[in-house]
C-alpha cells in the first residue's frame, strides 16, 4: 500500500489528523515509570500507544530521546515501532540528513529493517539526502525540513516571504523530488509560523505536511487545519508534550487520552 493511501486511510478510520510524538523523556517520566519498571521506555511508550491508537493518525518516536537511554532505549524503539497498530503508520523523528550511500543505510535501517513508514530528512547536503531514501520505495514517505517551528529556525532557512530564502529553496526544490520519486516525499512546516504555513502550501500544493509545533511551542493550530491537507491526504498535525506528559501520576495513559482526545476534537471542529 502506497504511504499516503495507508495515512489516508488511518485518518479516515480514527477520524484524526493528530499525529502522537513518543518522547520518552527520563526527567518526565510519571510515577508508575520510575517506580515500577525497570526498564520504563517501552512500558511507558505501549501504554500511550495502547491509550491513543484509536484517537491518532500516526505516531511519531523521537530518536534522540530514546538514544539518551543508550542500547534499551534502541531496543525499546525498534520494539514500540512494532507494537503499533499495522494500520496507523510510524514516523521516526530523526531529521537525518548525509551524502547518498550513508543516507541509504539510514532508510535500510529504518525502512527495512525496523519497518517504520517514514522519517524525517535534513535537505542540507542536497538531493542526495532525499533521492538515496525514497527513490525506489513506493511503501514509504519522508518529510523533508522546510521551515522548523523553532525560534532559532530563520538564522540559516531565512525569511520565509523571500525566494531566494533556503527554506523556499527547500520548497521549490521537493515539487521536483516528490514527482520523481516512488513514494511520497512531504514537508514539514511548523505551526509556529503560520505564514510559511499559506506560502507552502499555495507553492506545493501537492506535498503532505507533518506540522509541529502545536501544544507546547504555542503554534497557530487554525493555520495548521486550514493549510494542513494535501490532494491525497490530511496533515500529519504533531503534538508530544501536551499529550504523554498530561499527568505524571499513575493515571498517566488516561490522562494522555484525554489530551488527545481534546486536541483530536479541536483540529476537527477547525475541519468542519
């Protein structure tokens, strides 16, 4: 099944734009976590997945925080990307970016061996970076940087409005990759701008968009529904805070539920 068709149909399914961000965060964790597990990384992540499976679109892990946790941590992610649901796809946030064949052995690792269904790719060293990934794998998607919800994005991606800028670069420059390749090549664009957000969007007006931002970075979530959708498919509407840390007690995984259930609801009321 092509990628966008199985987002697609995932969206459709739990009615939900809402992408879950796994980010197991050793300073975060709740009670139960630190308590009662020894090993709290995939317990913590089952338990969120378990509560949000039917509320998400997709859920996306985090590499640098299960890095953190040294070899459990990899353990614990290879196995949480197989727990998930087969119908609801994984999106693996590691913004890996390298010359061509270091950048095929990311997507050996990530798309062959660990199954995931996309990542995320840095386009600083060219084409290189999205082409060795996605060129022959009509199963997969990538998500390419094109404006980043952080502060500190505008010092190197430039402002937005001009077209020389590199994010618009960016963004010119994946119409082409996105035609030429076999699976899906999308955007990410942070909410946090919610101009980049309409430029984006009128310039590709075919690319799939993972949307960060939302929740704790403040991000205009009116501005991330109504550019969010594509010609296949909704966004992929990002939040990882404000949704698995909602409690730090024994109740986490409902209170995560719940969060995501108002956030869920909100990104649909927008939609109607």
């Amino acid at each position: 099944m092509l990628y966008l068709e199985k987002l697609r149909k995932a969206q459709e399914k739990n009615n939900s734009w809402l992408c879950v961000g796994l980010d197991p965060d050793p300073e975060k964790l709740p009670i139960q976590a630190t308590h009662q597990w020894d090993e709290p990384v995939l317990p913590f992540c089952k338990a969120i997945i378990d509560a949000t499976a039917d509320i998400a679109c997709a859920f996306k892990p985090n590499l640098g925080f299960f890095l953190q946790w040294g070899a459990a941590g990899m353990i614990a992610l290879e196995r949480a990307i197989q727990y998930v649901p087969k119908d609801i796809p994984v999106l693996v946030d590691c913004k890996a970016g390298d010359i061509g064949h270091t950048q095929g052995a990311w997507a050996k690792g990530l798309f062959d061996a660990w199954e995931a269904d996309a990542f995320v790719v840095n386009p600083y060293v060219g084409r290189d970076a999205v082409m060795s990934v996605i060129a022959d794998r009509p199963t997969k998607g990538i998500y390419v940087l094109a404006r980043t919800s952080n502060p500190s994005g505008p010092e190197f991606q430039g402002d937005f409005g001009d077209a020389n800028s590199l994010s618009r670069r960016v963004v010119a420059s994946s119409q082409g990759w996105h035609e030429e390749a076999q699976g899906a090549v999308g955007l990410v664009v942070g909410a946090t701008y919610p101009e980049a957000l309409q430029l984006v969007r009128e310039t590709a007006p075919a690319a799939p968009f993972l949307i960060p931002g939302i929740g704790a970075q403040g991000g205009n979530l009116p501005a991330a529904v109504q550019y969010g959708a594509d010609e296949i498919a909704g966004p992929l509407i990002s939040s990882s805070r404000g949704i698995i840390y909602a409690s730090k007690g024994y109740d986490f995984a409902e209170k995560a539920r719940d969060a995501a259930v108002k956030l869920r609801d909100q990104i649909n009321a927008l939609r109607a």
